[in-house]
C-alpha cells in the first residue's frame, strides 16, 4: 500500500540509502559519499555477494587487437536479437575508464608487463577478460571494502532490508527509504532516505541447485515489484554449464575461463560433444553450452559430463587457476588426473528492475544497478564476464546523475578524497560467519526447499508451457502468505520467473519452451515487462 506524503514527514537518516555491498553498490555508495551522506545495508557479512564468488573477471576492450565494435558484436550475438544497441555501445565504450577506477583503488588486476593479462571466454572473439587469476571477484570486494574504510562509510551489516517506503506525494509513487530489520537484536525500524539505490544481486536461490550465496534471495526484485515498478526480462535465467558434481548448496562454480584455455567438455567416455552443437565447440555461449549438457545427460543414465583440463598448459593451469584447482582437490576431486565432473546450475538473471541508461527505475526515488537491474545489455542471454562490466559502469552512471542532481538542488558538499587503494590500510573480507550447527529445519526452510525444487523441475533449463502453469499455480499462494521474507520474496521472484516465461511463447537465448522450439521475431522481438498491476495477486 502506498501512503499519502506529509509536510510533516521527518527528515531522511541518509540522503542515500544503498542496498546491498557487491561491486555495483559499492561503488556507487564510494561516488555519492564524495558529497552526500550515505548509509549502506547490507543482510549479511559485506562480502557475501556475488561479487566476491565471481571467479572469471571482467570484460573491456583493453587489448591491441581488440576493438569496441568487436565487443558490441560480439554482445549482440549472445543477446539474441534483445539487447538494446544504444545500451550495448555505452556500456562497452566505458569499461577501459571503469577498469582504471578499480585499479586505481587498488583492484591486483593480474598484469603482463604494463598491460593487462586478458582471457578469453565463450562467445568473445577476442582476449578481452581483465582478471585477478580465478579470484576477480573477491581482489574488486576486497579493493573496494578497503576503500569504504578509508572513506569511513556507513555499513551496518545483518541489517534486512524487508520492504521499500513508498509514498504518494500527489503526482504518483515515490520511495522514501526502506523498512529494516536488525538481525542481532531484532529490531525492525523505518530508514528515510532520498533516494535508495537497490544493488541486492541476483535471485539463484530460487533453484535447487546454483551458484550463488545463500543471500540471493531475489529480494531487491521482489520489493520493487511489490512497489509498483516496472520489471523486466525475468525468464531469461543463466544456467552456468559447469557446476562441480555433486552440487554442494551453493555449487562450487568451475569457471568458463578454463574452456578458455583450452579445457574441453567430454562425455564420460571420454569423447568431446560440443562441436555437434556449435562452431564454437566447448567456447559456446553459456545457453547452448548447459542445454547440450541437459541433453547428454537426459540421452543417457550419466549424472554429470567432464571437463577435460588437460589442453591447458601446466603451468597456467596452476598459476590462473589454483584457486579452482585446490577448491576441487578439497572436495576429493583432482582435475589434473581424471578431469572435473560438472553439471549446470543456475547463476545469473539477466532480467530485473527495469533502469533507463542512468539506472533509474520507474518509480521516483529508486535507482538499481547489478544483478537486480535490467538495463537491455544482456537481451536474452549474459556474455560472459558482462556482467561485473554491468554493475560497476551503470553504478557510476547512476552517481554521476544523482550528484547532478544534489548539486542543482544545493544538497551536496565535496568531501576530500581518501587515499589510494594502495595507502589505504589493507582488510581480508573473509568469508560470511557459518550458520549455527544443527539448527532445525522449521517449517519456512522446508518450504524453501521445495520451492526451490519446484523451479528446478518446472522452470529451468528446459521449460513445457504446462509445467509453468503448474508452477504458477503453486508459487501464487506462497508469495501472498509466505510466514517469512525471504520465502515470500523467493516466491515472488519466482512468479515473476514464470511470468514472463509464460508470455513469451517462443525459444530464445536462456528461455527454451518444448513446446515453441524455434524464435518467433514477429511476434516476441521484444523484452518482456510486468507491472504490479498485470499480474494477478
């Protein structure tokens, strides 16, 4: 319910409120708190995001033999015919200066001399990866967190953001800040802001088997829904073809750098498969790569393919990817000796929170960037190590815009810089403090297991229009009367999920209908969008 504006409404805590640490709200709560004052919540340890579980690194035309075109085309391709050109060409035109930022803030960019030490990954034409070995994610969290201190941002950790404040102040909706609740004590409280920029992630936890920490819960997505703003894009989920069987919860993520150098995706007769599903072989786009999987291993009684490590030279295979390599050997697996056994699991959502190019949302006072965010990059399918080159440009983006705009109103006072990322005094992000052991299972985790089960079976890889109304039918009432907040936000964006999956009658990019096997550009050459109002509670 929206709540009619007061003249006598109290004044913001913070002119901003940024939601969520990952590499898109850190960076833009590090831009805005140069003259405004921001306060950033985050529902667990900081650096339990997926920025900090990205392993293969960001892409940027950085290299001599690459070109932004090259780039763009190379984006459109994996975007099947969604992607929103304008978007497209922006974003890549500004990551070399956003890759500049990072390193100027002390990011260890892996380096070959003076210049980068680029990788190439599936569906790139060219080495355009900037990487920190097979720990990308966690050198930008760790940069960035070093940062904040020096800076002395506002960062309340175990501190759940549970709904938006809208109110009405007579032209229509407006965010006003957020609803928390202090995990350690309790407490649930108002946060009044003038703005809130919603950096929450992704929604992996959706399904049974993923990739993503346990606080991808589809929060941000689910509170911007329930607020009347616009989403978009939600069926176009990525399932990362290479997860480490047997699926740990979450799956320990083998990254596509690897078939970048060379590995190779074989059966477990020890024959390659990929070259009878695309040109690319074992490089192609991250959807037809998961769905050849899928059918291998339905065609079959095999429970997982192998990766074939050995085309990589031994000593980058040790140097770029002993992070990877050890992460196996500690779960009884050594790749160097019999390969890596691997199954798909979902990773990313290339739809979210419909943001026009500066990261504004369609409802006044709320901006996104990041995972959340649908800003028409992706289209129907994420290239690979698109997605960090996503957050962090459309972040700054967003503070470039927002300043503006404090500037015009007289609401911002530059505040001096902190010093490098070198100077600044170093911090070990660490991993989130485990859960309590044996904690009993009560009634909301064992729901969450078998929604998470239920969008595993009927909303994942391979979709039938039945199985999506079934799962429609199931997910409508738990999001209504869910006893917790994230099974209802789990709920919601999982109906959002099947939403849009419904409306799209057609086989495209991540989204594959049995029934509709083929692209339909008459008809769903578009992106698809839902509102509060358009989908029946």
């Amino acid at each position: 319910m929206i709540a009619p504006s007061s003249s006598a409404s109290p004044p913001p805590d913070a002119d901003v409120v940024v939601v969520g640490s990952g590499i898109a709200g850190l960076t833009f709560a590090l831009r805005m708190a140069r003259g405004a004052s921001v306060l950033l919540l985050t529902k667990k340890h900081r650096a339990e995001s997926n920025t900090n579980w990205a392993r293969g690194g960001i892409a940027a035309v950085v290299g001599s033999d690459d070109d932004p075109a090259l780039h763009v085309a190379d984006t459109l391709v994996a975007g099947a015919g969604l992607c929103h050109g304008d978007v497209v060409a922006r974003i890549v035109a500004e990551g070399p200066a956003r890759i500049g930022d990072l390193a100027a803030w002390g990011t260890g960019f892996h380096r070959d001399g003076d210049r980068f030490s680029l990788g190439r990954e599936g569906g790139h034409s060219r080495r355009r990866i900037v990487h920190a070995g097979d720990r990308t994610g966690r050198a930008i969290e760790t940069a960035l967190l070093d940062r904040a201190s020096a800076r002395g941002l506002a960062i309340l950790e175990d501190h759940r953001v549970i709904d938006l404040v809208v109110e009405d102040d007579g032209e229509g909706p407006v965010v006003r800040g957020v609803r928390v609740v202090d995990d350690a004590g309790g407490e649930e409280r108002t946060v009044r802001a003038r703005t809130v920029f919603l950096a929450t992630g992704g929604c992996g936890r959706v399904y049974r088997h993923t990739t993503n920490p346990a606080i991808a819960t589809g929060d941000g997505v689910a509170m911007a829904f329930r607020a009347g703003a616009r989403i978009a894009n939600m069926e176009f989920v990525q399932f990362h073809p290479t997860a480490l069987h047997p699926t740990e919860d979450p799956a320990f993520l083998i990254s596509e750098a690897l078939r970048g150098e060379g590995a190779v995706l074989r059966r477990r007769d020890g024959s390659a498969f990929m070259d009878q599903h695309h040109p690319l072989g074992s490089l192609a786009p991250r959807d037809i790569v998961a769905r050849a999987i899928a059918g291998e291993l339905a065609d079959s009684t095999d429970d997982h393919v192998m990766l074939d490590v050995t085309g990589i030279p031994p000593e980058l295979r040790r140097d770029r990817f002993a992070s990877t390599l050890d992460g196996c050997r500690e779960r009884g697996v050594d790749p160097e000796v019999r390969g890596i056994p691997v199954v798909p699991a979902a990773h990313y959502v290339c739809g979210g929170v419909w943001t026009d190019e500066s990261g504004r949302t369609s409802i006044e006072g709320l901006m996104a960037a990041g995972e959340v965010a649908c800003t028409g990059l992706h289209g129907a399918n994420r290239l690979a190590s698109n997605s960090l080159l996503e957050a962090v440009v459309m972040a700054h983006r967003a503070a470039v815009v927002l300043a503006d705009d404090f500037r015009r109103e007289g609401r911002w006072s530059d505040h001096p810089e902190p010093p490098s990322g070198d100077d600044a005094a170093p911090s070990d992000p660490g991993a989130a403090p485990p859960r309590p052991a044996g904690t009993a299972v009560d009634d909301a985790e064992r729901e969450i297991a078998a929604l998470r089960t239920l969008m595993w079976e009927k909303a994942g890889i391979v979709r039938s229009v039945a199985g999506l109304e079934e799962a429609r039918e199931e997910l409508a009432p738990i999001a209504r009367t869910a006893p917790s907040p994230e099974l209802r936000n789990l709920a919601t964006a999982g109906r959002l999920i099947v939403e849009c999956a419904l409306r799209r009658r057609e086989s495209r990019g991540l989204h594959y209908l049995s029934d509709h096997p083929w692209r339909d550009n008459e008809r769903h050459l578009a992106d698809t969008a839902l509102s509060l109002t358009e989908v029946t509670p």
